[in-house]
C-alpha cells in the first residue's frame, strides 16, 4: 500500500507529521489518513509533493509499487534519476533537436 510506504520513508528520515506538513503544506490529517489507508487513493499532487520532499524519483517509487510496464527503451534507468536530473537530459535533447531543426515547438 502506498501509504505505508510514504509511512515507512517518513519515519525513515525521522520526519513527524507536522515537519512535513510545514515542509509540503500538506496538512498532518490529510497525511497520515493516507500514510493509514483512510485515504484508499491519494492524489498524484500529494504523493508527488511528499516523494520531492523526500528526494524519490515520482517514477522509481511508482514502478517499485508496480504502476509502470516495463518498456523497452534506448534510455536504462531513468527512474533511478531525481526530477533535477530527468530535467536536465530533457534540456539536453531538447538543444540537439533545435541544433538539428527539429525543436517541435520547444
């Protein structure tokens, strides 16, 4: 469950709720009704906030809880990558197809 998982990180970077709430605006309630399982679906929002706040890759935790397919692609292990990074390959492709003409509205 997702929840116990945000649950599991939380307390394993000994973070009370109020710390992340402060942190995140998400408020104490909302997060532990779904660090509990009260809240069977999170928000993508909510767990994507609490996973930067926690420096997870939104991607790596979502394929380990079994989200993601496994495509097959020239790129190896970008949900390894933290947003920083996975923003910054996307800078780079993004130069070398305008360089080539092919910057498709970028």
């Amino acid at each position: 469950m997702i929840g116990e998982k945000l649950r599991d990180i939380r307390n394993s970077k000994n973070l009370s709720l109020g710390a992340v709430e402060l942190a995140t605006g998400i408020s104490d309630s909302r997060l532990s009704k779904i660090e509990r399982g009260i809240t069977e679906h999170p928000s993508l929002d909510d767990i994507s906030t609490l996973l930067k706040f926690y420096e997870i890759p939104l991607v790596s935790f979502l394929c380990k809880e079994g989200y993601c397919e496994k495509v097959d692609s020239p790129l190896k292990n970008l949900e390894l990558l933290n947003n920083f990074e996975i923003e910054h390959i996307q800078d780079e492709i993004d130069f070398i197809l305008k360089e080539k003409g092919l910057n498709n509205g970028v």
